[in-house]
C-alpha cells in the first residue's frame, strides 16, 4: 500500500473501482483520452486501480461518466 502526506497525516491508498456508466460519443476529445487512460474500453467495464491523487484527478475530469466505489 501506498503512503502519502496529506495536511500533516499519513493516508493510506486504497483501490477505486471505477465503471464507465454514460458514453463518451460526442465529448470532448480530452475526456475521451482520459476514459482510454483510466484503462476502460467498453461501457460498464470496471477497472481498479489504486487511490492516488493522480488517478482522482482523472475521475474529477470524467465524473459525469464513470461511477466510482472505493474497495
């Protein structure tokens, strides 16, 4: 597991589950890549990856489209 510094306390990562639940037809290209990069092909696909701020910053880019629970 992953450890970082979050105003003065350590957290410790987790998993996200992540699904794709609305089509990304018609968005913008970028939201697109980031669907892509998040690693979900296919609507209702789920992927998990670890609680990261880098992945959060792509969920808060698409939370219109995906459906997340942390596991």
């Amino acid at each position: 597991m992953r450890r970082w510094l979050v105003h003065g306390v350590f957290r410790v990562a987790g998993k996200l589950k992540i699904t794709q639940k609305k089509s990304a037809i018609g968005r913008q290209k970028r939201q697109k890549l980031t669907i892509r990069a998040l690693g979900i092909r296919k609507m209702h696909q789920s992927v998990v990856h670890e609680d990261t701020p880098q992945i959060r910053g792509m969920i808060r880019k698409v939370c219109h489209l995906v459906e997340v629970e942390e596991i």
